[in-house]
C-alpha cells in the first residue's frame, strides 16, 4: 500500500517532469505522453528487470500508466492554453522542474529500495541501495539520453547523492526495525530537502579542472 | 508460423532502414552491420525482456541474425558500389529509409502484440498493446539513441500513433474472435498505412510554440 | 574462478577508462565514480539481463562494486593532486584510455562467453559468441551514450571485431575440449592484440564514402 503510493507520487512527479522538457524540446502531443511515460515509468521499469519481475508491475495495471498520461495532459493543457498558472511559472521552469523531479527522486528510491527489501529481503545492502537509486533515477536518465541531453544524475548538484543517502538511511531504519511508515518518510523526507538544499544554494562536489 | 514470418520482415526492413542511416553517418561495413542487427533485433529483444523471455528469440535462432546481415550486406554493396538501382533512390533516401522503417513497424506491432497475447492471455490489453509499441519502436528508437539522434518516435508525424492505433484494433479484433490471419493482415496495413499517408501528407499532432 | 579473476580485471580497467572519460566532460566526483560504475558493470549487467540471471551478479557480490570505485578514486585523486603518474600521461590520455578499454573488452569478451557456456551450454553458438560480445562493449556502449558520444563500437577500427574474433575463437577451442584456461588467455590476448594493433596502425573496415 505503502509503495503504490509512493510509486503513484514518483510516477505523476516524473511524468509532469518529463513532459515540460518534452514541451521544451518542441515535441508534439504524442512525444510529450510518450517522453512523460518514460521518464515516469523507466526507473521501475528497470528495477523490475533487474529484480527479474516481469513483466514489470509498470504494465500489469492502469494505474500508473493512467496517472502519468493525465498528469502530462495537465501539462500540455496548461501550456497550450497558456493559462494563468502556467504563465506564473513560466519563467522559473527549470526550478518547477526540479522541484517535481525531486519529489519524483524522493518517491523512487524508497519505493525501489522497498521493493528490493520484499523480493531479497535485508541481507543484501547493495542490491537493496542500487535499486532505491536506479529506481529514482533511471526515468530521468532515459529522459534525458531519449532527449539527447547529458543526463542530469551526471551533472547536477548532489543528484544521485541524495538518492544514495535516502537508501542507505532506509536500509539502515529498517534493519533497527523501525515502523514501516517512518522509515519511508524519513527517508523520503532526507532525499528531498538535499535536492532542493543542493539545487538551492549550489551545493558541488569537487571535480578536476581540465 | 504468422508471427516468425512477420518477424522475418520486420528484421529485414529495420536491418535496411539501420543500415542506411549508419552508412549515411561513416560508420565503416562493420559500424553498418552492428546498427542494422541492433535496428533490426533491438525491439524483440526489449519486448522478450520485458515478458521474461530468455535468452530472447532473437539470440537463440539463425534466422533472425541472417537475415539481418544479409539485408545489411545488401545495402553496403550496393551503396558501395554504386549500382544502378541505389543510385536510382539516393535522391530519395529518406523516403525509402521512410518505407522500409514503415513495413517493420507494421509488421513488429503485430507480432509484439501477438507474442504478449501469446504469452499472457487477452486478460490485460495494456500490456499487449505496450508490447506491441514497444516491439515496434523499439530497435528504432535505439538505432537513433546510438546514432545520438532524437528519437524519430519523439518527432515524426504520428510514429507512434501509428503504432498504437494497430495494436489497439489488434487486440480489439482478437477479442472478437475474428481468425489470426485477417487480425495480422488488417492491422499491419493499419499501421503502415497511418504511416505512409502520415509522411505524405506531413500529418501532425498538436505542440506547444515556445 | 577464472572467470571472477577476468570480471575483476575487465571491471578495473573499464572502471580506469570510464573515470578519465567523466573527468575529461568535467563530471564531478560522483559523476566520476558513477560513470565508472556504469562502464565497469554495464556490460555484466546486460548479459545477465538477457541470460535471464536476476539480480545480476554485479549487485550481488560486493566485490565488483568496491573494485570499480577504487579505480575510479585511485583515477580522480591522480587527477586532482596532478600526480607525476598522472602528468607523465596527460598527453597521452587517448592512448592510455585504449589500453585500458582493449584490456576491459579483452577480459569481459572472454568471461562474458564463458557464463554464456556454462548456463545453456556450447549448443548455441550464435548465444555464445553475442554474449561474449555484448558483455565485452555493453559498458563502453553505455558509457558513449551517457556521456552523448558516438558509440566507440560504431566508429573505432575494428572494434567489435576484435571482440568478435576473440569469441569465435573462445568457443571454437572450446569445442575442441581444450583446457579451460587456455581457451581464455588464448581468446584474451587475441582480443588485446587486435585492438592494440589496430588502434596502432589504424586498421580500418571499408566504408561507403558519402
């Protein structure tokens, strides 16, 4: 119950992301639905496979495929339109994007670490921590290589760090046995405000001067 | 039976369409195979994945990979060498990439669907016609990926829609119990014609001027 | 054994190449690490995929992971303290990034067809000689589509060639019940020999000139 709705949260989070960089990018209705789809979609998709669930749970219901098409109309509607509120936000696109691309994060890496934990149990960390972060990123990397754009984990500000942070505090909640419901929102919680803190005050790693 | 000989001419179109794109953009007779066979094979492989087939078809048959060398072979010695008829439709190339690209979505969306109705039943149409999207696009889509191009499926008129709306009346027609035959055969010229007549006439579906 | 003692090798020398490629696109220390994550496992991580082992072995084992991010560290520390080491080869990254790919495709083109054997056996060659070849430039292949460069495999002289013959050979040897460990050194160096020497005297494929 509780990974339906973090996965329906990452999902409308993705889609709403991935279409706005399809609009951007002149796309027409149809590559906006299908860029949102993927970009909503993708990183479960992959855990899955890599879990060797198939097929992916992403396509046995119309929940989510359902959520990500209405939540990317919303958004072509918007902007076709041009209506107030898109107007509003129009000129602070990028940090409307990666607000909701951090929620998307948020919501993924608990929810594919979650999954993880259920299929394998904790006895592997590593399975556990790379599925929370190939779950939370993997949309937006295939959004992002589908658009022909250096994906964002590669080069934004703490991106995957975040992810990993929030799967490695999860994995570590769950084996004190805390309750279920506070390790996915501490957790949740923690990937968030380190995106937007990152995003916000330009938070970097080091890297080589070349 | 239907399905491996729709799954023959979708590998021998996508192989051809692969292959003038990689001689188009220098890659040397080995660059021209590798992105036939992933242009050709790409698709099936995902799909096989995705409905936990392994090792998928594609792996564990001659045929497949035959016929996509052979066509791949075909198109480098003629562009190669000049002969009459390549040199007939240079001019044209984009409509014959066009064309062939055309038939192997026809004939993958159908068998894509098929396979997943095979495999799985009528019980769950979003999986069917995703497969059949997906199994249709998908060697296209990484033939554009690899080639750092963005994806025709993002950009040109109706390229998925096309798809869709084959895989739709696919499932729909099997529904009705209508024979395996007439339900390939209506729906593949479904999607080659959406297509054609798409390219032709520049069909498009509605965007958002930024 | 040996084929633990090649993943290691193949994950080290990928890892070295996929380092100094994110730090030469500027990628900060996790986008460092992370590409090298990428390179050194990618391959593996496909060839499992499509051999239907899930989770792929590269998640399991801590191993692979632990090797890879102290390349990748060894790699960015030389860079970011301009280390004699690393100064010593500034000019020279081209090259000493080849090496370490030939290595990488020559360790993972062996191992990859050798888990290829050892799950369905010497009865499918086609199986075979592609896994050997897809684990060999998987990780490069996701490496250049990340970092939004032509494939290596599209482009360089006779690439996946080298990989190709290597396989052929592997299995071929094996056919003849040769003892296993010089099937695999035999098949390795043969690779690393054709990548170097081609890289060396720019052995080229025919191509059509457009």
């Amino acid at each position: 119950m509780l990974n339906l709705i973090l996965d329906i949260i990452g999902v409308a989070s993705f889609a709403v992301s991935g279409a706005m960089v399809a609009i951007h990018r002149k796309a027409d209705l149809f590559g906006v639905l299908f860029l949102a789809l993927m970009t909503a979609l993708g990183g479960g998709i992959i855990r899955d496979l890599l879990l060797g669930q198939t097929p992916p749970r992403m396509f046995t219901s119309y929940v989510y495929i359902a959520v990500a098409v209405a939540s990317a109309l919303a958004v072509f509607i918007a902007a076709k339109t041009k209506n107030d509120l898109y107007r509003r936000y129009e000129n602070r696109l990028d940090r409307v994007d990666n607000f909701f691309d951090a929620i998307g994060l948020a919501a993924f890496t608990v929810s594919g670490a979650g999954i993880a934990v259920s299929t394998y149990g904790l006895g592997n960390p590593v399975l556990v921590v790379s599925m929370g972060m190939i779950t939370g990123f993997g949309g937006g990397m295939l959004r992002d290589v589908l658009t022909n754009a250096m994906p964002m984990v590669l080069t934004k500000h703490v991106y995957a760090v975040a992810s990993l942070a929030g799967a490695l505090v999860y994995y570590w909640m769950l084996l004190l046995r805390l309750p279920a419901l506070l390790c996915d929102l501490t957790a949740g919680v923690l990937v968030f405000v380190i995106r937007v803190l990152a995003t916000r005050y330009h938070w970097n790693l080091p890297r080589v001067d070349v």
